[in-house]
C-alpha cells in the first residue's frame, strides 16, 4: 500500500472520530432544546390531553402587575415545583386528574382547589379529610389568598407569587 | 445526520399529536449507530492496511458482526424503550467497536506473518471479545425486556445488596489459586475459564444504595452541627458510611485492589451525596478515603503482609522510574507508549503495543493511545464524558427518587472507573487494576457494564417519556375547531 493512502486512512479515521463527537454532541444539543420545551410538564389533567403545548404563551399573558402569576411548592415532595397561573381554577390532590398531583399521605384525592375571580385567587377545601389551612387558619369557605401566604395541605406548603 | 426529527415510531398507547411534541429520536439514534460502526469498518481497514499492506476482502466481517448485533438491540429499544436516549446506545457502541479492532489489531501482531491475512472472524482475544460483545448486548436487551419500569428492582433491593456483598466477598475467602490473577484477589478461577464477580456487585450494590438512601434520605441529611461553614451530619447518621468504608478497606486489604474499593466507596458517596444534597458527605467520603489508603501505605512499608502490594504500587507512582526494568516496567511502558504516540499517534496499527504487559487488559488505553494520539484519545474520552453526561441528565430529568439515584450512581460509576484507570495509566494516581469500560478484553466486565446502559436506557426512557402516554386521550382532532377549554389546559408546571 503507498504511503499516502495510509496517512490519508490515519488522519481521516481521526478526523471521522471527531465528526462522530460533534455529531452526537449536535444530537444532544437539539434534543436539549426540545427538552426546555418539552421540559414543562403541561398540567393537563390527563384524561383529557389538551393541545396545550402549542399556545402555552398566550393565556399567561393576559393580566400583569400585583396580580399572582405563579404557584409555588414551598415544601413537600413536590418542592420547587411552579405552575404558572391562568384563568383557569387549579386543583389539588392525590387524584390522578388534579392539576396538582400530590402523593401525601395527609392529602385526600380531592382535596382543595384555587379559584380565580376578578384577579384576586380563592382557596377552597374541597372536604378533605385532614383539612387545608391558609397560614394557620383552617380554610372553611371560599378565601381569598394574598400573596407569599402558605397555603398548606398535609405536609406540602404553597404559595402565589406575582 | 437525518434532519427527520419526526418520531419514528407512535408510543405503544398509538397517542401521538395530543398532548405535546415527544420526539422518540431513535432515527437519530441509528443513524448516529451506523456512523459509529462505518468508524469501526474504518478503523479495521487502516489497521489491516498499515499492518498487512493490503486491506483484506473481509475486513469488514467484525464491523458488521457488531452492527447486526447493534441493530437488534436498536430495534429493542426502540419497540420497548422508544424514549430512551438517542447518544448513549452509539457512543457505547463505537467505544465497544474501537475495543475489539484493537484486540483484533493484537491477534494480528501475534500471528505469523504468513496467516495474518487469513485471521478468522472469531480467533484470538479479538474474537472472544467480538463473541463476548454478542452475549453482553443479547443480556442488556434480555434485562429491557425484563425490566419495563425502573422502579421494579426496587423490589429486590435487598436481595440484590447481599448478592453483591456476597459477590465482592466471594474472591476474598476462595483459596489464591482459584482467585488471584497478578496479585489481584478478584476472580473467580475454574480451569481457563475467569469471572471478576465484582463487576457485577457494582450493579446490584447500587440498586441496594439507591433504594436504602431514598428511604433514608430524610434522616441523613438532618442538619446537625455547623463547621466551617458546612453542616455536617449527627454520629449516628454516619453508621453506614462507615460500614461501606469498613467493606472497601477490607476489600483494599484482602483483594488487593485499590481501584475496586475505591470504586466501591465512591459509588457509595456520591449517591449518598445526591440523595441528601449535602458536600459535608463528601468531604467526609474523601478525609475517610485518602485517612485509609494513608494507612494502608504507612502498614504497608512497615508491616507489610496484605497491605505490601498496595505499598509497592504507590511507590512505582511516586517515582515509576525508579526501577524502570521491573517493577516500574508497566507503567513506564505506558508512559512512553503515551509520549510516542504524541499528538497524532502512529497510526492504528502503526504501534508496538505487543511489548506493553496487559495491553488488552487494563493497558489498553495506553496500546490505544499509541496509535491514534492524544488527539484520537481526546475523542475516545469525550466519548465517555458523553455517555455520563448523558446519565446524568437522565437522573435529572427522571421523576421518581429511586431512578434519579440509580441513574446518578450508575453513570457516575461508569466516569469514576474510567477516572480510576486512566489516571493510574498516565500517572496521576496509583495505578490499579481496573478494565477500561467497553475496551478492554473481558467477559465480565463487558456484561457487567452493558447491564448498566440498559438500566440507563430504561431510566432515561422513564425520565423523556411524555407524561401523559398513560391514558388514551382523543386522537387526531379532526377540524381546526377551537380546543376545547379545560379546566387545567393554561397552566403548566415547570420542573425545578
């Protein structure tokens, strides 16, 4: 075999090593940015599986300023765990079609739920067995919630934040 | 590259345009697994053309042995683990490749000039490894077959835990000459036939440690004193850590073996360190570590007895050119196999791999290093870097304790072996006994190592999984009419 053809296999095997890499690493790399997106878990109850992912912009743009904008898990399982907040109620419990799933011992299948109305959110136990407490008044009927409260339910804690 | 991001398949529950854009990208995946085995047809042809001066009429025989191999359990995956990872199965795959060229590249230069051209497919280390390859990927298919969901090894957690104590302990108690190999207590030995069962104990000791950490999660990371400025945890916490430390001195001291009970030590740590989130664990891990193998090295010159091997390993790294001819001879042959592949390497097939002891064995990536270069080098461990990368991320993203811990542990295991034994290979830490994942020659550890990725598939398969595949929500819809407004459509959790 001349030389040549053996110098040109020995760099062009390296050179195909590293394509190999920046191929993968161009793999990883689309897939990481398909993974931000595909990384919010859209909070669709799951009997139902809306179209959400295509307009998840639109309805959380609707009002601004003092208004709470997020749901925050504070403590529990779930901690860290943020919803961003529409126009649409939000459910709580260990109930597979909840808005919030949480796996508490201390939590009933449906255990409370956030309404809004006229920006200003509600809570409300929904009957749960161990009770739902804003702060550390048990919740009774509809109430509002302010902002940074902790609404808490079983071991797991929440807050609204703008 | 196909730019067809389509998924390739519908998830088996046929849900496919509702809840979100999934992509399965197992396209990706075999397109990057055939790149990786053109690489390893590649590499055979250039071996046999420097070596042979001719590029024989089957050289491909091996490449494609492997590619059908890697295709089927392509195919598994992607019917049973359809969201798993599309880098990690080609990466394993090309490192794998890479390992027997290399051992075929050594039959090579064994043989007589005059059969070279006529090597059979299976002959030689690099058959068994090819035929070795062919068992491994047949039992890391059989355990995604097996295995659907992750967490239902956790079932048997603790049988596994004593099935690896017993595994790591078994070499320890047989008799030398049924277990020792190089000074090494790691094997089984019956007739010709070896298995190093501690390559297994890795696995089945770190379904054990994930499992008992998630339940012990709350209690270890209680915080207790603060020093420095690091919350270090109650004496009472450390009981375990201390019994993990207990087993990996002992395995230091009766095995023989540096990189095992490091391996096992730091396996434990590092899951105790991403169970509880608290750097005061491996501080700890590490004073505990470097106190033990100080002592090892301090009875080591004075008492000798178990401890001397270890001892006369840390001098060959303190000065391995101290006695260049003997006892350092390994290691300076690796050295200056290194320096003589410089930045390109002499080609594959170019070098002398046959004067460096255990070049097929836990030398193979010196043998390597020689012929592509810290160039190639470079690229054979960024390959790696990728493949722990890849299972970290899948710890990450998956939801539940368990997988997050097993996934950690895992790739963490596979990066720290390699750390292990490149380190002790170029000079930067004792050198031990350790076979370089994927490459090296060897049943078992090849078993061993591709149980794990088939673990890391199936949790990076749970982890990439869409949610919603559970239940069978309307198809298609048909029309452009609005969605309907569900109560919970606006609102989307954001994973920390």
């Amino acid at each position: 075999m001349p030389e040549l053809v053996i110098t040109v296999a020995r760099f062009g095997f390296l050179i195909l090593l590293w394509i190999f890499v920046f191929t993968v690493v161009g793999v990883i790399r689309r897939d990481l940015f398909a993974g931000a997106r595909s990384g919010r878990l859209v909070a669709a109850p799951r009997a139902v599986g809306a179209p959400a992912g295509q307009q998840p912009a639109k309805p959380a743009k609707v009002k601004r300023g003092r208004a709470a904008h997020q749901l925050v898990v504070t403590a529990g399982q779930l901690a860290g765990t943020r919803i961003t907040l529409g126009e649409a109620q939000i459910t709580i419990g260990r109930a597979e079609d909840s808005t919030l799933v949480i796996t508490d011992d201390y939590a009933s299948a449906r255990h409370a739920r956030l309404v809004p109305r006229d920006g200003q959110w509600f809570v409300e136990d929904l009957g749960s067995t161990n009770g739902t407490y804003l702060d550390r008044a048990k919740v009774t009927g509809p109430t509002p919630v302010p902002l940074g409260v902790p609404i808490r339910i079983g071991r797991t804690s929440l807050e609204l934040r703008p | 590259m196909t730019a067809a991001a389509t998924p390739a398949i519908s998830p088996p529950t046929g849900e496919q345009s509702g809840v979100r854009l999934a992509r399965s990208r197992r396209n990706s995946e075999l397109s990057l697994l055939l790149l990786a085995m053109v690489l390893v047809a590649a590499y055979q042809a250039t071996i046999e053309a420097t070596l042979l001066d001719t590029v024989t009429s089957d050289f491909w025989v091996p490449a494609a042995a492997l590619t059908a191999v890697f295709l089927g359990v392509h195919v598994v995956v992607r019917f049973l683990a359809p969201f798993a990872d599309p880098a990690l199965l080609p990466a394993v795959a090309l490192l794998n490749g890479i390992g027997v060229g290399f051992l075929r590249r050594l039959d090579l230069d064994d043989a007589a000039p005059a059969d070279r051209a006529d090597l059979a497919t299976f002959a030689g280390i690099g058959g068994r490894q090819l035929l070795w390859t062919l068992i491994s990927v047949l039992l890391a298919a059989g355990l995604l077959v097996l295995m659907r969901d992750h967490r239902s090894v956790s079932r048997y957690a603790y049988t596994l835990g004593l099935a690896g104590i017993v595994l790591v302990m078994i070499p320890a108690v047989l008799p030398a000459r049924f277990s020792e190999i190089n000074g090494a207590k790691l094997w089984i030995r019956v007739g010709s036939f070896s298995i190093q069962p501690g390559e297994f104990a890795k696995l089945a000791l770190l379904v054990f440690f994930a499992y008992y950490l998630v339940r012990k999660r709350e209690v270890l990371s209680l915080a207790s004193r603060r020093f420095l400025g690091i919350d270090f945890p109650r004496g009472r916490d450390l009981g375990p850590v201390l019994v993990v430390w207990a087993i990996s001195l002992m395995v230091l001291i009766f095995q023989k073996d540096l990189g095992t009970s490091l391996l096992y030590f730091g396996m434990f740590v590092v899951t105790l360190y991403i169970a509880t989130e608290r750097v005061s664990w491996l501080l700890i891990g590490l004073m505990l570590f470097f106190v033990g193998a100080y002592m090892a090295y301090v009875l080591g010159s004075t008492v000798g007895g178990p401890f001397a091997n270890f001892y006369v390993r840390a001098e060959i790294w303190l000065d391995p050119f101290a006695d260049p001819t003997d006892k350092g001879y390994q290691l300076v042959q690796g050295l200056l196999a290194l320096g003589t592949g410089g930045l390109f390497g002499a080609g594959p097939g170019g070098g002398e791999p046959g004067i460096l002891p255990e070049v097929q064995n836990d030398f193979i990536f010196a043998g390597i290093g020689e012929e592509i270069g810290l160039f190639g080098l470079s690229a054979l461990l960024i390959v790696y870097l990728l493949i722990v990368e890849r299972g970290l991320r899948a710890a990450l993203a998956v939801r539940d304790s368990f997988g997050k811990l097993l996934a950690g542990g895992l790739s963490f295991t596979i990066g720290l072996q390699v750390f292990v034994i490149v380190g002790g290979i170029s000079g930067l830490i004792p050198l031990t006994g350790q076979t370089t994942p994927f490459l090296s020659a060897g049943g078992s550890s090849l078993m061993a190592n591709w149980l794990i990725i088939a673990v890391l598939l199936r949790v990076s398969d749970a982890a990439r999984r869409p949610v919603a595949s559970g239940g069978g929500g309307p198809a298609a819809r048909p029309g452009g009419g609005p969605p309907q407004q569900l109560h919970g459509a606006p609102t989307e959790v954001i994973r920390p």
